[in-house]
C-alpha cells in the first residue's frame, strides 16, 4: 500500500493524512464540502458524491479507501467497492449508519443497550412511548451526531424529529466512558486505556485518561469492545461510548472510525489512534495500545480558540488546531492534550 483515499475532509481525515506521511504513505482525501484537510493530503477531490467519474479516478488512484465519516451515500459506496477494498467494510458501516441495526446488532451479540423502540412515524411515537416510558431520548435512525436529531421526552408534549427515529430510554449513568479499539486483518487487536468523557450541550468537552474507574470496569468495557470488533470481522480502529451505571456497562453506540475521544492517544501513546488506523487499513503490524502518560484531552469549540496564544506557552500542553476558517458556536476548531502525569 502506498496511497490511501479518505472519505471526507474533516479533521480527522487531516489527521489521519498527518499519520500516513510520517509512515510514508500519502493520502488522496474525497470531501464533497469544504476542505480543511486539502493542505495536509497528497490529494484532495472536491466533488459531490454522486459525480461517478471523480469517485472512479479516486478509486483508481489509491491502493484501499477508508473513511473518516460513517455517513457516505450508499451509491457511492457500491462504486467504489467495485474498485477498491473498503476498510473497515461495509457491514460496519451498515451497523453503525443506523441506530435501529446498530442496536439490534449490539443486542443479537449479547451486549447491553439502552431499552430502545422503532420509531418510523410520528403516529408511532405514543405506542413507543408507551413501550419505553418516560423519561427517553428520540433520535433519528440517521444522521445524527454532537447530540443532533435528538429531542428529550420528558413529561410535557413531545416535539417530532422529522425523520424516522428510535425512543430511547433515559440511562441514569454515573459516567460516559469509551473504547478506542483497533483490529486488523489478521485478527490482532489493541486496544486505548478507556478515557472519561463529559459531554456538554450534546458535544465532547474533554476527556481523561486514566478515567479513575475501577480496573474490573475498565476491563469490561475493553472486552466490550473487542467483542464488537471480532463480531464484525473489523479492519480499523473504532470507538465504542459506554455508559457505567450500577447494573454494569450499557453500549451508547460505536463509530466505525478514529473517534474524538481518541485524540489523547497522540499525547499518551508511542502509536497514536490515527496512526493505528492508517497501519491497520495498510495491512501493517498495530501497535499495543499502551499509554505513557495520563492526559486530559479538551476540544476548542467555537471562541475557545481564542485561548490559543496562552495554551501555547504551557510547556505540557500540545495544541492541535483544524486549519478551519471563522469560528462558530459549536464548531470544533482544535483540541489541546494536557499531559498530567
Ligand atoms: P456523537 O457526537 O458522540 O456521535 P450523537 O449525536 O450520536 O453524538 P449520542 O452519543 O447518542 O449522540 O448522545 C449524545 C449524548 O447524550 C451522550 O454522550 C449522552 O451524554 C447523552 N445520551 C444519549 N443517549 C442517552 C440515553 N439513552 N440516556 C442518557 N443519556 C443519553
Ligand atoms: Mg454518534
Ligand atoms: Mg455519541
């Protein structure tokens, strides 16, 4: 393998270009938006995912195609995969695009999950509703990310979201923690320390490593996720979100890519997840996961890049910023690893 195409621009694509030129590789990146990552990658195509010929000249000039996002059009996966391996394939992809296989999988594995209920209609929801209880949370099937598609039903009328949903019962967590995971062809796979996320306003704030859990927890939530990875035959790294409550550990939902909660791995660990990722979808040798240092990651979303000038003058912090343009409310702009022991 020497290039690999990128579905989407975004920073994780600009970060796993970063980690390929420094193992040699290059990167052809297919973002159909703005392209933040253009400057990084060896190549960038600035074309809709329905235009055939610039999918197939993409295709055509990278050695195996990945993906950075899990919400590329169907259409244009089936062309590519005419051409090119898909890593991680497309059942992960299928699993992952929609919360209602997404948790009927997790289910069928023998993995909990927050009760849930489809949702096709708005007509449905009382039934549902009625299945589920109150409190819960809607979410569209699809789509949805940084708590997007999402309408808390709490006691008073319940606003629709659009589109078909799931109901999700409400989960009464004591934490939010997740699983960086990476597996490759050969079946060999390395798991990231579990990190403690806090979420605010449907967004990550930070997250911490070690995440302060008990070792029995830490080592459910890796075996957790390996026995996602093995179930679907996985070729990449993954995120899995779990929720810690009493009755043990609950699967929120797994992201079938490098993962935000991932990124203290470039401060904590000799291979970081981007570079785990890139050497999976290569067919390289992992690396083992193991993390160095405790971190305290924190996304700069919006005006927090303005703190920028004086995080650069602490000396154990490391700024890691997007190249994006004008910041806005809600925006992920960069993040900063603060190295804490
Ligand atoms: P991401 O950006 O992580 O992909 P998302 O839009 O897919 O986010 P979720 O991860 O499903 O959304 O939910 C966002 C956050 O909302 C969770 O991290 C958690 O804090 C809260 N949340 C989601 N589902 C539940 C639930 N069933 N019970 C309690 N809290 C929940
Ligand atoms: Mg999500
Ligand atoms: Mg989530």
């Amino acid at each position: 393998v020497r290039t690999i195409g990128i579905l989407g621009g975004g920073q994780l694509g600009r970060m796993l270009s970063v980690a390929a030129s420094r193992l040699g590789l290059r990167c052809h990146i297919y973002e159909p938006g703005a392209a933040p990552a253009g400057d990084v990658a060896w190549r960038i195509t600035n074309a809709p995912y329905e235009d055939q010929d610039a999918l197939r000249v993409f295709a055509d000039s990278v050695d195996v195609i990945t993906y950075e996002f899990e919400n590329v059009p169907t259409s244009a996966l089936d062309l590519l995969e005419r051409v090119r391996l898909i890593r991680p394939d497309r059942r992960a992809l299928a699993v992952s695009q929609d919360r209602l296989t997404e948790k009927t999988f997790l289910n069928d594995i023998g993995l909990t999950t927050a009760p849930f209920a489809d949702v096709p209609t708005q007509a449905d929801l009382p039934a549902a509703i009625a299945a589920i209880g109150r409190p819960s949370i809607l979410k569209t099937r699809r789509l949805g990310y940084d708590g997007k598609g999402q309408v808390r039903v709490g006691d008073g009328p319940v606003e629709w979201t659009g589109a078909p949903s799931v109901l999700e019962g409400f989960v009464d967590f004591s934490a939010e923690i997740s699983v960086i995971i990476a597996r490759n062809a050969d079946g060999q796979v390395a798991a990231f320390d579990p990190g403690l996320n806090l979420h605010q306003g449907g967004i990550l704030r930070t997250t911490t490593v070690p995440c302060g859990l008990p070792g029995k927890v830490t080592t459910d939530a890796v075996l957790i996720a390996a026995r996602i990875a093995n179930a679907l035959d996985y070729t990449g790294v993954m995120g899995v979100e779990l929720f810690v409550t009493p009755g043990g550990l609950i699967v929120n939902e797994i992201a079938p890519r490098v993962h935000n909660s991932g990124h203290w791995t470039q401060a904590g660990c000799a291979v970081d997840q981007f570079e785990q990722h890139i050497r999976a979808v290569a067919g390289l040798p992992l690396g083992d996961g193991k993390r160095y240092a405790d971190v305290v990651m924190e996304n700069l979303i919006g005006d927090d890049v303005d703190r920028v000038p004086e995080l650069l003058k602490s000396a154990d912090t490391q700024v890691h910023l997007y190249g994006k343009g004008a910041p806005r409310p809600g925006r992920k702009m960069g993040h900063v690893n603060r190295i804490t022991g």
